[in-house]
C-alpha cells in the first residue's frame, strides 16, 4: 500500500469523526470526559482490581484537580441532575485518595478542595 492511499483513509477517518463529534450534545462530552478522569483517578487511588501494582497518588492528585476544576466550571452549564453525579462521584474520589494516604493533607487542602471547598 502506497503512503498516499494511507494518508488519504487516515484523512477519511479524520474527517468522519469530526463529523461523529459535530453531533454530539456538550453535555454529553463534558460528562464522558469527567467519567474518563474518574475511572482513571480511581485506579491510581487503588479503587481497582489490583491496586498494589496501580496506586499512583501524585497521578491521582492531578486527575482529581483536573476533574474538580472541569466539574466546577461545567456545573452551570449541565443539568442539576448531571452536576449532582459528577459532584458525587469527585466527592467520593476526594475522599478515597485522603483513605489511601498514608499522610493525609488538611481539611481543605486535598486534590480538588480549591475548586469544592473542603470534603469530610
């Protein structure tokens, strides 16, 4: 196979999925998005199948900063019913990386507090 033919079915599939996205509603991209980083905080907070080999604090701390700070500014743009699960889910990530910890950061300083306020 040539590298013009690649090139030409890698710019088809480029362009078909531009097209997919293009239909897609922004809430549904936002709350993909910070279910991605949910599943992928978990894991690094042990929540998974082996967490001996998988806990990564230091990733798990800029997952959930990244989810809180994602929830936060989406918050007035998604349904109530959508920020409530995301805010849940985030809440329950806060609290399982301070469970892992084997020092845990102060009330309000954990991954995320700046954008939710302290979690207990």
């Amino acid at each position: 196979m040539s590298d013009s033919s690649t090139d030409h079915r890698d710019d088809d599939q480029a362009s078909q999925a531009t097209r997919d996205i293009a239909d897609v509603a922004a809430v549904e991209v936002i709350t993909t998005t910070a279910v991605h980083l949910m599943s992928a905080a978990a894991v690094k907070c042990g929540l998974a199948d082996d967490p001996d080999s998988e806990v990564d604090l230091d990733e798990a701390r800029k997952l959930i900063n990244a989810l809180a700070g994602l929830i936060t500014a989406a918050a007035p743009e998604v349904s109530d019913m959508h920020a409530r699960s995301l805010r849940d889910g985030l809440r329950t990530l806060q609290l399982a990386f301070r469970e892992a910890s084997p020092i845990p950061d102060p009330i309000g300083k954990g991954p995320g507090e700046k954008w939710t306020g302290p979690v207990t």
